[in-house]
C-alpha cells in the first residue's frame, strides 16, 4: 500500500494534550489549529445506554498534478493521471462519554493525502477490522483517570487522518512515517496541569502486541501547550505480518515484508517527537520536531542503520466572525540510510502548503495549494511503502475540496 493511505487520529492526542479524558473524545472535536468547526454532535437518550452522541461527515475533492513526472509520465509517482476527481471521506461515529463505562464507534470509508504522494482511493480495507475505523470501551472510575481497550488511535503526532481536522487537506512528511488505528489498551491519567497517556498494543495494525506508545501534555494555560511524544517496538514484527491495506490492496493481502523498501522498518521503528501550541485571538501557530529511526536488524532484512527527520509549522488564522479562514504548513524533511521512510531512500526537501477555506454550518469548500521541493532526491524508482518514488524535484498539487459535517 500507499502510506498516504493510512489514517491517524490527531483529534484524540490534542484533546488528551488539553487534559480531557480519552472517554469525552468525539470525532467532531478538535485543537484551535483546525480551520474547520465541526457542529456540535447530535445528542438523544440511548435508552439503557444513557446519552448518546452521533456525528460524521462527508467529503471530495478535485485536483490537478505538474512536475516530477518521469518522461512517459506528466503526473507524479508513476501515475499518467494529473487530473481528476476523488472521493475523500464518508465516516459516521457513535458515542457514549460519559459514566462509568463508556465506548466509542467509528466507521466508515477514509483516504489521506501526502504532499509528494499520488491521490489515493478511499477505502474501507485498510484495518483488521474492515470498515469500523475505531471501536473501544473505556471504563473511567474517576475524573483524572481512564483505561481503554479495542482499536485505537495513534498516540503519534499532530495531524489527523481525517483532513477536515487538518488546517490543510494535504499532510507532512511528518504524518506519512506515523503509525496509525491498532489494536491496543491505553490508560490516561491527569494531575492538574499535566496529562500523560500510554499504548500498549499491536502497532500498525500487525496482530503482534509489542509496541508501546506514549504521550504526556502539559498545559500551560488556555493558549499555550506542549505534547512530547514516542513510541518504539519491543521487539521484532516479521515479514509475515499483516500490516495496513488500502483501496487496491486488502489489509488480508497486506504483509510488512522484508528489506528497506518493505514496511519492516517501520514497524520495527523507535519514534520521539514534540509539539507546541499557540494560541493569540483567531491566530493558532503550531510547530512540530519528530525524528524516527530503525536500527539494524537482519532478521528482517534491515542491514544498517537509517533515520527520518521531519520539521514543520502549522498556523491557521480565522477571519473574525465570517465564515472564510487560511491554514498553512511548510516543512522540511530528511531521510538517511537505505530504508525508504518518504518518497526515496535518502529524499530531503522542503513543502508547503495553503488552504483558503469557506464554511457556513454544516456545509464547507476549501481550497489547497502544495509544492514540494526536494533538494536530494535520493535513491528514484524504489517504489516502496514510504510512499513510492520521485523521479523529479518538484512536484506542485492543486485542489479544491467540498464537504458536509454534521
């Protein structure tokens, strides 16, 4: 599979980052760094169940391609198609927050976007699971304290899955070497200030619990906080586990592999990384620093020691009370060594992003301009699960996407 494929859930590590608990998540919810706001979720009594809420969306988007095609190719990564149309989203969730026991239920058809990747198809076999995304139970006996278990959210990093929760549609070199939904038991705990929640699970979706995650926040008031974050195998994940499929690929035919252009080094990864929030009026600046590496490991085809760095700025800036807002990135990446972490073994480069936006209630159009500069492009034609391969230095995307949000 593609790795722009693969969906992460950036709305549950910012709402841990801001001290609330795993239980109180929704899928509407979201940092001030989002450009878009989602309505408030739809709320009836469950009967037995106690108060239930619904929320979800759906969205697409056109988009047109130029540069770092090959010389048969005019779009990128070996795609002849520089133009077209993609569904993007169409996802659902149901939730119980509240209470000593509670669950949430995710489900749905989900597709993400790199900057540098081709587009990708939405798909509902990307998980173990098929088309439910997310599905755990917490029990929360007390207000500072929470436990979950099923499958979960990422504890990795700032970006979401699922673009509207995004200040830009297009994602970071950062999101695409991340884990993603696994299969797991989190617990949270929260002493004034300072929020700290760890993973233990399967990691990428492989059916082999050995990878651990944490992340700790500390707020320090309502417009400045900080999340450090890792995570790193215990031990070794084989070729022969599953790991996540996509559109073209089910996650049944979906194997990590073996070698530096297989997934084995991403599931046999150590990861740290840390984020800032910002916060001044309708301005929301968010800075990130991530570095990951896998270590040498012949088992699985790993002969020497690579890493990826990744560096970017988040911002989105709400124009007063009318219904238009920006959100923008820019980034800088490196890879190093034979492993295939982002476009090409030993790609480095720099990208940016702009996202005009329009949202008026439940209806929102947004607008999304990425180019990519890539100042070694390493090793071209290794079309691997980094994110296949790059054949030119730059590569522009334009895009304008449409969606609904309830």
């Amino acid at each position: 599979m593609t790795k722009g494929t693969r969906l992460r859930s950036g709305w549950l590590r910012a709402l841990l980052g801001a001290g609330t608990a795993l239980s109180a998540v929704s899928l509407m919810a979201m940092p001030a760094a989002h450009a878009l706001t989602p309505p408030t979720p739809v709320t009836f009594d469950g009967g037995p169940l106690g108060k239930l809420q619904l929320s979800g969306g759906a969205d697409g988007y056109a988009y047109a391609l130029t540069g770092a095609g090959d010389s048969t190719n005019s779009g990128l990564l070996g795609t002849s198609k520089s133009a077209g149309f993609e569904f993007q989203n169409a996802l659902i969730q149901l939730q119980k927050a509240d209470g000593l026991v509670q669950f949430t239920i995710q489900a749905g058809a989900n597709s993400s976007w790199v900057l540098g990747t081709k587009p990708g198809n939405t798909s509902v076999q990307t998980f173990a699971t098929g088309p439910l995304r997310a599905a755990y139970i917490t029990i929360a006996p007390t207000a500072s304290f929470n436990i979950s278990a099923g499958h979960i959210a990422s504890l990795e990093g700032y970006e979401s899955g699922v673009d509207w929760l995004n200040p830009s549609m297009l994602t970071t070199d950062i999101f695409e070497v991340e884990n993603s939904q696994s299969t797991g038991v989190t617990a949270t705990y929260t002493m004034g200030p300072i929020a700290a929640t760890v993973t233990f699970g399967d990691g990428f979706d492989t059916q082999q619990w050995n990878f651990l995650q944490a992340s700790a926040t500390a707020t320090f008031d309502p417009n400045n906080n900080l999340t450090v974050y890792g995570a790193t195998n215990l031990g070794t994940t084989g070729a022969g586990a599953h790991i996540y499929g996509s559109a073209t690929t089910p996650y049944s035919q979906s194997f990590v592999g073996s070698g530096p252009l297989s997934a084995a080094p991403f599931v046999n990864s150590s990861m740290i990384g840390a984020y800032y929030s910002y916060t001044n009026g309708n301005l929301n600046i968010v800075p990130e620093v991530q570095y990951v590496y896998a270590k040498t490991n012949h088992s699985v085809g790993l002969d020497s020691f690579s890493s990826n760095l990744g560096l970017a700025l988040f911002g989105s800036y709400q124009f007063g009370k009318s219904p238009y807002s920006l959100g923008a990135w820019a980034q800088y990446f490196t890879s190093n060594g034979p492993d295939n972490w982002f476009l090409n073994p030993g790609a480095q480069g720099f990208g940016v992003s702009i996202a005009p936006t329009w949202q008026k209630d439940h209806l929102f159009v947004r607008g999304d301009v990425g180019v990519i500069h890539l100042t070694t492009i390493g090793t071209p034609g290794s079309s691997g699960y980094g994110g296949g391969s790059m054949t030119g230095r730059n590569q522009a995307d334009f895009l304008i996407e449409a969606g609904v949000l309830f």
